[in-house]
C-alpha cells in the first residue's frame, strides 16, 4: 500500500486549505497511460472505483490503476530548484525501504 510521508501530507493538507476544497477532499493520482507517469490533481471526493487512503488528517484517492502502480512506494515532498534556481517543493515517488534485520 502507498506509505505518505509526515511532509507529503503537510502539503496535501495545504493544498486543500487553500483551495478551500470541502471536508473529505484530498489529492487523486491517476495513471492515465501506462507507462506515460502519473498525474495528481485535488479532488473532492473519490471516484467510484478509487482506493482511498486515509490517515495523518489526508485523503488521498488512487484511480485503480495508479494503486497497483503505487503499491509498493511512498509519497514525499522534496525540494527542486526551478528555472530560476529557486526552491520550490514538489510530490515525489520513491520505493518503501524495510528496515534491515539484524545479523546474528
């Protein structure tokens, strides 16, 4: 299952403050093509069929195709510099790490 990170969901709890969205909204990730990326957006409430997450105060929806693709990995928020070489943040993908067991 997709694990969010404590920074991912601080963002994901901005973005639907601000865009003043409705109790129960959250970010929806999309797998339109396969093999063509993800794309986000805010959502008011999930699709029909979506997988939805909910914990640290955040919905997040995943669009069937997107959950399967997403099984296995965290979303986070990391620093980019922009064109101008400003930081700016942005939703980043990364593989879930299990903690290395100990050696005997």
């Amino acid at each position: 299952m997709l694990a969010i990170t404590d920074l991912a969901a601080e963002a994901i709890k901005t973005l639907t403050t601000d865009a003043e969205l409705p109790d129960g909204s959250g970010l929806r990730i999309t797998a339109p093509e396969q093999g063509q990326g993800l794309e986000l957006s805010l959502a008011g409430r999930p699709a029909t069929d979506d997988v939805v997450l909910a914990g640290q105060g955040v919905s997040v929806f995943l669009e069937p195709a997107a959950a399967e693709v997403l099984d296995d990995k965290v979303l986070d928020v990391q620093p980019v510099a922009n064109a101008d070489g400003e930081q700016e943040l942005r939703f980043a993908i990364a593989p879930q790490t299990t903690p290395e067991m100990p050696q005997p």
